[in-house]
C-alpha cells in the first residue's frame, strides 16, 4: 500500500535513509558514525522542513511496515529543506562537515525526486505485477503532476537501478553532473501529456 509517511514510520524510513545514503557514499558524511548518522536522521525526521522528514515522504507499507520510501518535493521549498541541519548536529552535540548545506539540484519548472530506495529483501519481490520501486517511481510520478510541476526531475549514477527505473518511465538525461565529486545525471521527465 502506498501512503504518506506518519510520525510512526519514523525508526523504519530513517533506516532505509540511512542505507541509501551510505551506498551514496557522500563525502560530507564521512565524519560521522553510523549511529550518529542513524540519530541524525531519526531527530530530522520529526522536522517538518527538513530533506528527509516526513512531510516529504510517501512510503510503500507491507504488512505494517514501511519496506520503500521515496521523498520529493516542488524546487520551490528545496532551499528551505536544508536549513535543519546544522540545528541538528548542534541538538545532537556532533561536529558538523564542512560543507554542511546541500547544493540544490531542482530546476525551477521540476518536482524533485530526492530518493527512493526499497529495503533489500524486497528489491526481488512483486505486488500485482509490479516491483516495489515501480509502485513508489507510479507514485512520486502522480505526486509531481499534482503538484502541478513541467517536469519531473532527479539525479542518478550511471547503470545504476534507480537510472534504469528511470528510462523505463520515460526520463531522458539532460546534463551531466558532479555532486560531491561522483557523476550524476540530471534526468527529466516532462509531465504534459505524459500517460503516468
């Protein structure tokens, strides 16, 4: 079942945070343990504004629990979504990175898929046909056209699972780019008139 997140799916979404972002492998977050990390992300979900709080989050639920999440939002709040975490470093009393603001990545016109990842042990598993990551790509696709964005944007490695996803639904690279000194593309899927 598809859903936005609550409060309650807070110990299960900020561990799928937490595995997408170590297999990122964000310079920025090298200082920090994991635990510091898991605690980070577990305060900064109950924040409303922040990149990975729920208010951004819709979550893909089997039996009770939270196994994919997919957070995005419109380009207009991207630079309010980061002002959470230096608080956060300084409520959890850890040194924060040196960089600690995140560059935003949305074009003007895009709703900006930010994440989706599906828990390990049910990357192989269907419901109706569909891989779990294709319910949460379906849903964040309806999630930006109601919005009422152009176009549908996110970044992806090169060959990885998220960019192939990508392709299938029609997104079409449109720059390279180096976010925390690994190559993405930007990839674009314009909203109008397109059947998802």
């Amino acid at each position: 079942m598809l859903r936005d997140a609550t409060i309650v799916d807070a110990d299960a979404v900020a561990m799928l945070v937490l595995h997408e972002l170590e297999r990122r492998q964000l310079r920025r977050l090298r200082r920090l343990s994991k635990e510091q990390l898991s605690q980070l992300l577990f305060v900064g979900y109950h924040q409303p504004m922040f990149r990975y709080g729920y208010p951004q989050a819709r979550v893909y639920q089997n039996q009770g629990v939270a196994v994919g999440v997919a957070y995005g939002y419109p380009a207009a709040v991207e630079s309010t979504l980061d002002n959470q975490w230096t608080a956060l470093f300084e409520r959890l009393q850890v040194a924060p990175p040196q960089q600690v603001v995140v560059t935003p990545r949305a074009r003007p016109d895009e709703w900006y898929l930010d994440m989706l990842t599906v828990r390990s042990r049910y990357q192989g598993k269907t419901y109706q046909g569909w891989w779990f990551a294709e319910w949460l790509m379906g849903d964040a696709i309806h999630q930006a056209k109601l919005s009422g964005a152009n176009a549908m944007g996110m970044d992806v490695r090169p060959g990885s699972s998220l960019a192939k996803l990508a392709a299938q639904y029609g997104f079409v690279a449109v720059e390279r780019r180096k976010l925390d000194r690994q190559t993405y593309f930007h990839l674009r899927l314009n909203l109008r008139g397109n059947r998802w």
